[in-house]
C-alpha cells in the first residue's frame, strides 16, 4: 500500500513573529521552524498503518522553498520511505497549495493521503479537504481514531457530546487530530537513514492565486488598567464605565 502523508514546516509556536517591512508578510529572520504538530499525527498513523500490514511505502510530500528539506529529513528519519520537495518561494493561498499537492499526489497510486488537522500557523483547515476534493477522494475530517481492515477505514470523529463512527472504502484521504496517538520520536538509527533517502524535488503548481493579503498589523496594544473603587460602592461606577467608554453594557 502506497500512503501520502502532506506535512508543513510552520514557525515554532514560542517564537516571536515581526511583520515583514511590505507589510504583507511575516518576516522570516531568527524564525525557528519546525514540523507542523498535527502533521506528526499524520506521519505517524501512516507509519504505524505500514507496520500493521508489514509492506507498503510511505511517501512524505511538503511545499516550500529550500528550509523545507529540514522538515522532509525528520520525517523520513521517523520512518517516511521517501520525500517529494514542492519548491515554491512565493506564500501561497489554501487553494493553490491544495493544487500543488493534487498535481504532485497525482500518478502516485496513493491509497491512503494524510493531512493534519490544520497548520498552527494559519490555522485554515482547508488544505486538507480541497486537496482531497481535487483528487476526487472521500475526505474524513478531524480523525481521533483509526482501523483498517483490509480496503475499509473505520475512523472516529470528536463531536459534541460524543463519537462520531464513519467508515470508508479505500482510496480515501483523512485529517489528523491530537490524541489520534503518540508520534515516535526520529531514533539516531533513523537520522542516519534519512541521510541517504531519496527527496525529489517538483517545481510546485500553484495557479492563480484566490485571496490576496491587502496587510498585516500586530493587534493594538492594550490600554491601562484603572481601578473604579472598593467592594459595593464601586458597583455604580464599573457599570457607567462599561456602558459609556467600553461600551459593551
């Protein structure tokens, strides 16, 4: 079996972004970037679904420019057989990553694709479903379970006040969601490895962009607390202050 599993290389959560001085754009210096979060979930269900039938080739594809292939080696040293590199430098939309990735899965035979969740970064959670509706594959959202019983996927969904049970004919495309399992970590043995894995590089197919960043702005800084009174008798005063400056009474 042949699985497909789109990672992203995102800023670390804890680092300080800075806008770019166009205004449009984050600035990329003294970023640190790592593998999407949600990603892990994927690339490891795929791993663990390639030790459960003891074959198969796990294929790990990511758009980006050249930072990328540092992301495409820890995946291929947790596991992944080999790495396709979408070289793009521009900052694409949802939909013209999801063409990107359509064309690259394309010809593949992929019967599985992964995608996490959604990416910390832009927390869009359209990439996934897109790409899937491009390829025309049934796509399961925001899975927090996973069986596999031959060509059928038995997948649980976290829903209010409960599970939701789907099951699906292979091919199918899936969204990972946290608590799916728990990703491995890349073992010295599988860093070596990764070293001599093949990554390919693709000239990525974006088309025409759908949205466009008019500009970016840190959100205001927040003004100074004041303190209106003491116990009860304050009472009058917080209720004028939230009616007539803040004006949310």
């Amino acid at each position: 079996m042949i699985q497909v599993v789109c990672v992203k290389q995102v800023p670390d959560s804890e680092t300080r972004v800075r806008i770019a001085p166009d205004g449009k754009a984050l600035d990329p210096s003294g970023v640190t970037w790592i593998l999407n979060p949600y990603d892990e979930f994927a690339v490891e269900q795929a791993l663990r679904v390639k030790e459960q039938l003891g074959a198969g080739e796990v294929i790990a594809v990511s758009l980006g420019g050249a930072g990328v292939v540092t992301t495409l080696r820890n995946v291929l040293a947790m596991g992944a057989d080999r790495a396709i590199h979408l070289k793009c430098d521009a900052t694409p939309d949802p939909l013209q990553v999801a063409r990107a990735l359509a064309s690259g899965i394309r010809g593949l035979g992929a019967q599985i694709v992964w995608f996490g969740r959604q990416a910390i970064d832009d927390d869009a959670s359209q990439v996934g479903p897109v790409t899937a509706e491009l390829l025309e594959l049934p796509c399961v959202t925001s899975i927090a379970a996973f069986e596999l019983d031959g060509t059928r996927a038995t997948v649980e969904r976290d829903i209010e006040g409960g599970r939701e049970v789907i099951e699906c004919t292979l091919p199918a495309a899936f969204t990972t969601d946290k608590g799916l399992n728990d990703p491995r970590y890349a073992s010295l043995r599988g860093i070596m490895a990764a070293k001599k894995k093949p990554i390919e590089e693709r000239p990525a197919e974006l088309g025409a962009p759908g949205l466009e960043i008019v500009s970016l702005a840190p959100p205001p800084a927040r003004s100074a607390g004041r303190i209106v009174g003491q116990g009860t008798d304050a009472i009058p005063e917080l209720l004028r202050a939230l009616h007539e400056e803040a004006k949310i009474l």
